[in-house]
C-alpha cells in the first residue's frame, strides 16, 4: 500500500541577483520563485521549483483538492487531471523573450516534480530512473558556464548583493560590472576556477553584435578548447546575424537564437535561412517551445538543439523531447532562468533521463550560489553535476533557509520579473525593443 499526499503547501520565495543584461534589460537585484512541498501519510517530503506569479500561486490551489489525498503512486492519472482542470482556464501564450506568462505547465511542473519525489523514495529509486522510457542514461551531467554582461550595480540605489567576504575571484566579479572582452574572460576564469566549465555561453542582445563577437574571440583566447555560444534571444535581424557571427564560425559551437521574428517571416523561418547561409547549427529556447512549434522547426530545419527547460515543458515533457532527438539524431539541451537548488536537482534528474547526444546545460545556478534553501545543494565540480543514489529528488529542504525566503518575498513589493526597471538607471526612459541590443538606444 502507497502513502497518499496528506497535505500540500505553496510557498512563493525570492532571492538575491545580480545586474544581469539581457535583451529584455537587467535583472532587479531580487528574483521570485515557487516551492512546493507535499507530504505524505509516511511522513515524507517531496518538493517541486518553479517560477512565480500570481497566476501560478492561483492555478496551484486550484489543483488542491485533487492533490491532496492522492496515492504517491498514482502520479500519472493525478498529473493528468490537473492538466485537465486547469485546461478549463483556457489558451495561454508564453510572453515576449525570456518572460514566460504560461500558468499551466508551470503548475503541472510542480506538482509533478513533487510527485515524482514522493514515488521516488517509496520506491527507493532516484527520480532520474522513473523518468522516460529507458530511466537514467547517465549518471553525470555537464553544465556550462553561463556569463552575462553585467550593469554597475553603483549606478543604482538598489540592493544589489556585494560580497562582505569573498570566497573566491567568483564571488567578486559576479557583483561588479562587466561590459567588455576582458570583463567577460575575467568572469570566465573565476567561474572555470570555482566551478572547473569546459563549455561557456554568453547571454547577448546587449552591446553591438560586433562588441559581442568581440567577447567570443576574448573567451576562446582564454580557453581555446572550450565549446562556445552566443545568445541574443533573437535581438538581431537575418542580415546581422550572418553579418556578426560569420567571421566568428570556427570559434562557436552552436549558435543560440541568432535572430527571430522579422517583417512577415518566422522565428523558424529566419533560423532556417541563417543556418543555410552559415552553416552553424542552431539552439532555441524561443521558436519551439511546445511540441507543435518543435514539429514545423524540424520540418523547415531550423533548430538543431532545442533547449527543453523542464520547467517550461514539464519533467516528463522535457525528457520526452530529448528522446524524440535521439530518434531524429538531434540534440537535446536545457534552458534556465534564475532559480534556487531545488530546480538544480530537478534539471539534473532531467538531464540524466534523455537519451542519447545531449549538449551543456544551462545553468543560473553560479549566480544564486550561496541561496540555498536545500541542506546540501548538488555541487558542480569539473563542470559536472552528478546524480544522487538516494531516492525521488535526493534533496532535503532546510525549512529556517525556506522560511528566510519566504520572508523575503513577503517583504517585496515584487511578483514576478521586470527587467525594465534596473536598465532605466542606466539609459533614463529605457523600453524593450526586440530588435535593438540593450544597451543600443
């Protein structure tokens, strides 16, 4: 006989970040996330991360009443009749750039997460062995570093985090600005340093696509063997992005949603032609972000990589898109926004499940390092996470660091992120355009 959920408690957390730019501007110093923490009639804990809103908040009471009281081995048929009820709330698009306005497969991200741990240990099995149709295909997972051009946080009033006693280059660099070659090299080697990263990605849609190629060319001088990318979350038109990452080919591994939608054509359609004009394989978070916009990107042979973020397809939907690229001799690869160690030990269960080629994943996890509200948050060492042998997630919350957190969120006058703000102490009146580089106006 399986323990059944005996109760469920939504608990909106917020952390510290630092000046990150992006094309949708720069990070507030403070970011909010979402916990979910079931227990069981065993008295078990399982939990599940991931973003905040007050839709989410909303859309995960309403699947109380079908949570609570469910068999911790009946995940499936309790996953789909939430998926069900919150159907019933309508179509939902997924926002502008990195902003993700989805209620529903975030919902369904942490009650499945939070499932899947409970059955985990009632099965004395990690969760990345319940995932998919084959289990854990390995049991280290690679992570890249993931380097931001940085804002000066000086030119705030606002409570960016700085470093009273530094554990390392890292914990000093992460907090200063950083807009320029030898910068980003710099935040390189301390984070290979901490960390030991073959693979780095740099978030671009900041500077001029030229200064950006620049920072490429920095890291491959510092680390000449290391595998590279370039992000602009599509902030470059189809010309430009052939234009910059050209002379820079043999440097990049991939390149990351170079350009997007233009004029009348697609995001898929303009992806398709940059790698015909370039030859670079291509990786997105943002033109196939469902299964149906993964179907016409392969069909037009846009993407090459898609970067299923569980918490945006779902665990199980994540892994199932990593085994559709094995089939398709694709390769799979994960996106990341800022989040707290318990969507680490989500995103390497998930991870360790797909099959066959799977790239780098992303990480946000160096900028939040320190935040934990786990007791002992996994550990990336030779740029690698390993899998835990102990059951479901392999996690235990710390409730005084969980509590920490929650009061910091109750404390802000925040729900979800707005990147507009930071930047409009940089450029006065600042707005997203997404087709000019941040720091362009």
């Amino acid at each position: 006989m399986f323990p059944t959920v005996k109760s469920m408690r939504v608990v909106p957390v917020a952390g510290y970040d630092s000046f990150l730019l992006n094309l949708s501007g720069g990070h507030a110093p403070w970011f909010v996330r979402c916990v979910l923490i079931l227990e069981d009639s065993a008295g078990n804990q399982g939990v599940g991360e991931i973003p905040s809103s007050e839709g989410i908040l909303k859309g995960l009471e309403q699947c109380r009443s079908l949570v609570e009281g469910a068999a911790t081995n009946d995940v499936k048929r309790t996953l789909n009749r939430c998926r069900l009820l919150l159907a019933g709330n309508g179509r939902e698009e997924r926002g502008r750039q990195t902003f993700d306005l989805r209620v529903g497969v975030h919902v369904l991200t942490a009650i499945e997460s939070a499932l899947f741990d409970l059955f985990g240990q009632a099965m004395n099995m990690p969760v990345a062995d319940l995932l998919g149709q084959f289990g854990r295909q390995r049991d280290e997972v690679e992570a890249l570093g993931y380097l931001f051009l940085l804002g000066d946080p000086d030119k705030t009033d606002l409570p960016y985090p700085k470093p009273s006693n530094p554990q390392d280059a890292w914990d000093e660099v992460r907090c200063r600005e950083a807009l320029t070659p030898e910068a980003v090299a710099n935040l390189a080697k301390a984070a290979y340093e901490r960390y030991g990263f073959k693979d780095f990605k740099l978030k671009g849609g900041v500077l001029r696509g030229e200064e950006e190629a620049d920072c490429i060319r920095a890291l491959h001088d510092a680390f000449p063997e290391a595998r590279l990318t370039l992000d602009p979350n599509g902030a470059w038109k189809l010309d430009e992005a052939v234009r910059v990452l050209t002379p820079i080919r043999d440097l990049l591994s991939y390149a990351e949603d170079p350009c997007g939608q233009e004029e009348s054509y697609s995001g898929r359609e303009t992806m398709a032609e940059f790698k015909k004009r370039t030859g670079l394989p291509t990786a997105t978070n943002m033109i196939a972000t469902d299964f149906k916009q993964l179907q016409y990107a392969v069909q037009l042979n846009a993407v090459d990589i898609p970067l299923a973020d569980c918490h945006f397809w779902t665990m199980q939907g994540a892994v199932a898109v990593g085994e559709l690229c094995n089939e398709w001799g694709m390769t799979w690869g994960s996106h990341s926004n800022n989040h707290f160690d318990i969507s680490l030990a989500m995103m390497t269960h998930v991870a360790a499940a797909c099959p066959g080629e799977i790239t780098a994943i992303d990480t946000h996890w160096i900028w939040q390092d320190g935040q934990r509200i786990t007791r002992e948050p996994f550990q990336i060492r030779d740029g690698k996470l390993r899998v835990p042998e102990a059951p479901g997630l392999g996690i235990e919350l710390d409730m005084d660091k969980l509590e920490e957190a929650h009061a910091l969120y109750k404390s802000l006058d925040v729900t979800q992120r707005n990147d507009a703000m930071a930047m409009q102490y940089l450029i006065p009146g600042w707005n997203f355009d997404p087709k000019k580089p941040t720091m362009v106006r």
